[in-house]
C-alpha cells in the first residue's frame, strides 16, 4: 500500500514538471511491472538462489558545485530516476554481489546562471543578480543510464527486510535538455550548448533498511567544458551532488 501511494506522487510529480511523454510512458510501463513484481512476492517458493533490488526508483534534491561565485540556487531543484539492476550475488551466502542494469533519470536545477545566445549564435553564460527581473530560470536534462554496483546487505531466501550497503559508478548520457528562462515580456528556451559535454560518469553510495535507503550521486565530470560567465569570465563546470532517498525493488 506504501509503495501504491509513494508511486503516485511521483507519478503526480512527473506531471507537473511536464516531462517529455517518452519518459513519462517508460515510467508508468515501469510502474506496471514493479506492482505485479511485489504482488509475486506472497506467493514465491523458498529459493536458495535468488537475487535481490531487481528495480529502483529514486527521489533526490540537486545541488551543484563547480560554478561561479555569484550563481545561487533558486527555484526547484530536484529530480527523478527508474531503472533495472540485473543482481549476481558472488558468494555461497548470497549477500555480496555486483549488479549492473540500465535506467533513466530526469533533473532540474533551478539556480540564477543564465544560459542563452547572442546574435552570432554564441553561448552567453551569466549570473542573473538582484537587478534582473524574472520569475524562471532553470536548467533541466533527460539523461540515459548504466549503473554499476558493488552490494552487501543482511538479506536470506525468505527475509525481505535487511540492511544494505550499495556502492558504485554510473555512466550517463545527456540526450535531452534545455535552458529555460522566463520573465515579463520574455522567454528564452536554450535547447543548443556546445559547452555542454553529454557523457557523464559518477560515483553512487545507498544504505537503509527495509524499504527506504538514503542515497548519494557526486558526477566526476563537469556538464560544460570551456564555459566562463560572461561579465567575470569564471569558468563553469557545473558538477551535481544528488541527495535523497531511493527505493529497491524486487
């Protein structure tokens, strides 16, 4: 029932942020098969050789490091990840194991860094301070997935509550993104960075009990290379921290 109530807000959150409607799709499809996957939970058999956190579904507040001094957050920054990790336990016992998968996620960064173009088709990166009026101004990516983790947790055949520790690395590729800003009168919707470097790496840590695990994404590598805000001309490397809480599923 938990599960039922947790998958519709974020349904209701994907929604409201109008996600692209091939994500939203891969999502709800998604959804399908993890609620008849916890239906099967009742009536599977006792099973020496089963596997663990077949699904995943993720919840995080974004923050960014490696940016100009005078860029700030403001407005909504968080996002959204689903995938499937393939579970290979590596020991008699069956609580070590690697996993790897494929998913997709969708973030937003809400913050005061302008990115827009001039005339000449050239990228123009600035810190919007106080004496700017606009009311939006957010930076939002579509990204595909391979995760890779290293497990340990308290699991057996027949307890489905345990602790975990899930360490790994995540390559991701940007297929999709915008910069969007808003204010009286004008709208800028920059969907064209050839700053923007699209394949990503990242380190990943979860650990919890049981249904809710907190949950930690730092990328390796910057979103823009050679970018430098426009009237300080510091260099933007735009890194995200991801913070929030995940659920694995079988």
């Amino acid at each position: 029932m938990r599960l039922f109530l947790y998958l519709q807000y974020v349904i209701s959150v994907i929604l409201m942020q109008k996600l692209p409607k091939h994500i939203l799709l891969l999502f709800l499809i998604l959804t399908v098969f993890i609620m008849n996957g916890q239906d099967s939970l009742s009536v599977k058999e006792v099973d020496n050789k089963y596997r663990e956190d077949q699904f995943y579904i993720g919840i995080t507040y974004n923050l960014i490091t490696k940016v100009p001094s005078n860029v700030d957050y403001k407005g909504v920054s968080g996002g959204i990840q689903f995938g499937f990790l393939r579970d290979m336990p590596i020991n008699p016992q069956r609580n070590i194991s690697i996993a790897a998968g494929a998913g997709i996620s969708f973030d937003q960064y809400g913050q005061n860094l302008f990115v827009g173009e001039d005339a000449n088709e050239q990228t123009i990166f600035r810190a919007l301070l106080n004496d700017v009026d606009y009311s939006t101004n957010r930076f939002s990516t579509a990204a595909m997935e391979l995760p890779v983790e290293f497990r340990w947790r308290t699991s057996t055949a027949t307890e489905y509550k345990f602790w975990r520790i899930y360490t790994g690395v995540r390559m991701s590729y940007i297929y999709w993104y915008r910069a969007y800003f808003k204010q009286p009168g004008n709208i800028v919707s920059q969907t064209k960075i050839p700053e923007l470097q699209p394949l990503n790496f990242a380190v990943t840590f979860a650990f919890g009990y049981a249904t809710f695990n907190f949950y930690a994404n730092y990328t390796l590598t910057p979103f823009f290379k050679e970018a430098y805000t426009q009237d300080t001309m510091e260099e933007i490397g735009f890194i995200p921290l991801k913070l929030g809480i995940i659920f694995y599923i079988l």
